[in-house]
C-alpha cells in the first residue's frame, strides 16, 4: 500500500514516529520552506522600508510551519499510511491546529502590506489581491454557512468509500488529501480567527460575523459535529476504511482496536484548537475594548469632557421641570 512512499516496517515507537523521514517526492516538506522563506522575506522588506511587524506574527507562522513539518517530514507521515490512529492525528493536526498557526501570522496582511500600491493603476499585484478578495466567489468561499458546511462535509464525506480507500492507495492521493484538509482549514479559521482582511467582512447579515461573541458560535457550531463522528468511528465494530484492514507481523495491533484509537483521537483533539481559538477570541475582545477607552478618554480630553457636560446639562433641566411644571427657559 502506499504506491511510491516509504514503508515503515519496525513498531511505531515515538522515536521512529518523530524520527526524520521524507517521502521520495517530499511536496509538503517544500511547499512548508516555501511558505517560511517567503514570510520571512516579506518581513525583512517590510523593516526595510522602515515599517514594524509584530513579532508575535511571526512566531505564530513560524509555529504552523514547524507543525506542518512535523507532520509530513517525520515518521508520523509513513505510519499515517499504515495505522489509522496516525493517520487521523496527522489529519486533526492540519485541519484543525496548523490552518489556527497560520492564519494568525496574517499572511494576506502582510502580503498586502509588502507589495507596491501603484496609484492609478490597476494591474498591480497588490490591486489584483483586493479585487480577488472584495469578489463575488471569494465572498460566497468565504460565507460563514458556505465555510462551515465545506468544514464539516469533507470531514465525513472523505471517510466514506471508495473515496478514502483510492487517496490512501498512492501517495499523490494521500498527499492530495492532506492538502485539502490544510486548505480547508485555513478557509475555515480564516474568517473565524479574524486577523486577516476578509471577504466576509465587506457583506452584510450572516456574512459580516466580524465580532469575537458571533464567531465564538461559529466555532461552538463544530464542535458536536466532530464530537460525533469520533463517537462513531470509536463506538464502530466493523472496519470504516478497508485501508487498514492488514495488521503490520510483531505490532500487536488490531486494525478494529487500532480504529477504535483513531475515533478517540477525533473525538478528543477538538478541544486543543477550540481552547486556542477561544483565547484568541477573548484577547482580541479585550483588546478592542481597551482600544474604544483609550478613544473616548482621547475625545474626552480634547473636547474638556462637552458630552458629559452637555448630558448633565439636560438631567438638570429635565429636573427643574419636574421641580416647576414648566419648560425651562431656552427650551
């Protein structure tokens, strides 16, 4: 099984599952420095100019990209084709961790910020990425229901045969795989997370859920979902996949027990990404909050507090006229 990708034959110790290994042809591996390189780059020509990047961003992509490594240069992508316990912690991983990493790196911010802005012109790059993101398509991809549902579908109808069985024969298919639930992801947590120039920030209704309370739903919409088909696929006595149907000789695993595993891992790995999104969330809350303070107290200062005055103003006239019966005079 597998087609052209390395096998692993010795037992999947954590040594071997972390240990360096990189298929023949190791797409995900390159397109992960790809994505390093070029952040990288776009930051030191941003301080070139002069403009500060915080290095919070930075840290988080330089996270996801080590993440996506993790997942796809080391032993955990050879044994994600023989056990399916492996296989759905790589998939849970760049689904749902990895897509959370990158998005708050703000790529697209920062893309945007490092291109020239031609003034006048249209066929800039720069201009080319606006006019794709204010786009009917991009706004429909990025329609929170359009978004959640594409979320949630890949997740079961993948799983489903033959589908499953005819990606996990080869490893173009297993790749292909991997990088529709990393595009998928991203897609998803994209307008969730909120850090990024979207789409969906320029409709209006369902579309414009740019406040940290309406996608905190949005998140908590998944949650049963994924809850549900790890219960399923732990709770199954029968084998989902026929992928994993053999037993590696001296593993001492069963396909059913090692499925069984495979349905936990889905069942539990949704609170990590929750957790963090949350706290994402709750920051970004505060810190808006604290943003409108520092504001008002800005205005406050400079118009000597005159909406403050002017309200107490009309709380006394309003109680001279309840004092006397009569409109005050000037009113």
């Amino acid at each position: 099984m597998g087609g052209a990708m390395w096998m692993p034959t010795a037992p999947p110790t954590a040594l071997n599952l972390f240990a360096l290994h990189l298929q023949p042809v190791p797409l995900f591996p390159a397109f992960a420095v790809i994505l390093l390189v070029g952040y990288l780059f776009g930051v030191f020509w941003l301080r070139r100019r002069g403009d500060r990047w915080p290095i919070s961003r930075i840290v988080w992509w330089v996270a996801g990209v080590a993440t996506l490594l993790l997942m796809t240069a080391t032993g955990i992508d050879g044994y994600g084709m023989e056990l399916f316990s492996v296989h759905m912690l790589q998939h849970m991983v760049i689904n749902m961790l990895i897509p959370i990493l990158l998005v708050l790196g703000a790529p697209i911010t920062l893309l945007l910020r490092a291109l020239p802005a031609r003034h006048g012109s249209g066929r800039s790059a720069r201009a080319m990425i606006l006019r794709v993101l204010h786009s009917a398509p991009a706004r429909l991809v990025t329609h929170p229901v359009v978004a959640l549902l594409l979320f949630l579908v890949s997740l079961y109808a993948l799983y489903l045969p033959p589908a499953f069985d005819y990606l996990m024969g080869t490893m173009w298919g297993h790749n292909l795989m991997l990088a529709h639930f990393l595009a998928i992801g991203c897609l998803y947590f994209w307008g969730v997370v909120g850090v990024d120039p979207s789409p969906r920030n320029s409709g209006r209704g369902l579309h414009q859920l740019s406040k940290p309370a309406l996608r905190v739903i949005e998140l908590a919409a998944t949650v049963p979902f994924h809850a549900f088909f790890g219960v399923v696929v732990m709770m199954s006595t029968v084998l989902i996949v026929r992928s994993y149907a053999g037993t590696m000789p001296g593993w001492n695993i069963t396909p059913l027990g090692d499925q069984q595993v495979g349905g936990g891992i889905a069942w539990g790995f949704t609170e990590l990404p929750t957790l963090v999104v949350l706290g994402v969330l709750f920051w970004q809350w505060q810190k808006a909050d604290s943003r409108q303070s520092r504001v008002a107290d800005r205005k406050a200062a400079r118009n000597g507090d005159a909406e403050l005055n002017d309200y107490n103003a009309q709380l006394a006239a309003l109680a001279a006229r309840d004092q006397t019966g009569t409109r005050p005079v000037g009113r």
